[in-house]
C-alpha cells in the first residue's frame, strides 16, 4: 500500500509516518519501480502498535523501547512492566497538578460577580494583580493544596 493509505488506515498524518521512519520506529519500506514506498501488513500493524502507544501518552522513547521489546520477543517483561510504571507515575503527577490547577481556577472563579462590566471584574482584577507581581486569589495557599 502506499503511505496516503497507511495514513488513511491508521489515521496517522503522512508527515508523522514519515518522521516515524527517520526515527527508526517503522522500518524502512520497499520501493517500487516508480519509486514510491512500498507499505506492508507488518507497517499497518507496526503503525498502530505506536498509535496506541502515543494514545496512551507514551513518550517516542518508550514506545521505541517497547517495539525493541517486541523485536526480541526473548527480552523479559519486566522490562515492560517498568516502562508502564514509569508512564503511570508521570500520568499521576500530572493529575494531580491538574488537580491544583483546578483549585487556582475555581478561586479565581469565585472573584466574579454576575452582571460586573469589565472595568469592576474581580477575575480580570486577580489577573493584572498577578501580572504586577501581586498576591492574587488563584495561587493563594490553601491547606491540602
């Protein structure tokens, strides 16, 4: 097949497929006489096997690390299991600084007063306040933050 269809089957864009090449997680395909590459089953499946991987918010150098697992089906799992330990703590870190996040954000929220025109807006009060170097509501130490 050739790339417009890799890209079509596995909804990766064309350029993505091509940096997967230069980067070495797809290997190189075969060329025809017009040349054009070449795709084969072992790219589609290689293809999503990445895909899912990024889907999952892997970095490129773990995913290339587990298709180097793949390749060497004699390697030992643990090895696995580490990198998805590692990706679970980073998702988990990244909760729970989404977590403060919102808590700046609903202390900002509670700024506002319905029916306030700009110039006496307490959310755009907060902001200049912290651009200036302020203390504002958003970054205000709470306990448990």
């Amino acid at each position: 097949m050739q790339i417009k269809d890799l890209s079509r089957a596995t909804g990766v864009d064309i350029e993505t497929i091509r940096y997967y090449e230069k980067q070495g997680l797809l290997p190189e395909p075969a060329r025809r006489d017009n040349g054009y590459r070449d795709y084969a089953t072992e790219h589609l499946e290689r293809l999503a096997f990445i895909r899912h991987c990024r889907a999952l918010d892997m970095p490129l150098a773990d995913v290339q690390r587990l298709l180097g697992f793949l390749d060497d089906p004699d390697s030992h799992c643990h090895h696995v299991d580490g990198l998805v330990d590692e990706q679970l703590a980073r998702v988990r870190a990244r909760l729970k600084s989404l977590r403060a996040l919102e808590k700046q954000l609903l202390r900002l929220r509670e700024r506002c007063q319905d029916g306030e025109d700009g110039s006496s807006c307490g959310i755009l009060d907060e902001l200049v306040s912290a651009a200036h170097g302020e203390a504002c509501a958003c970054h205000a130490q709470t306990a448990g933050a």
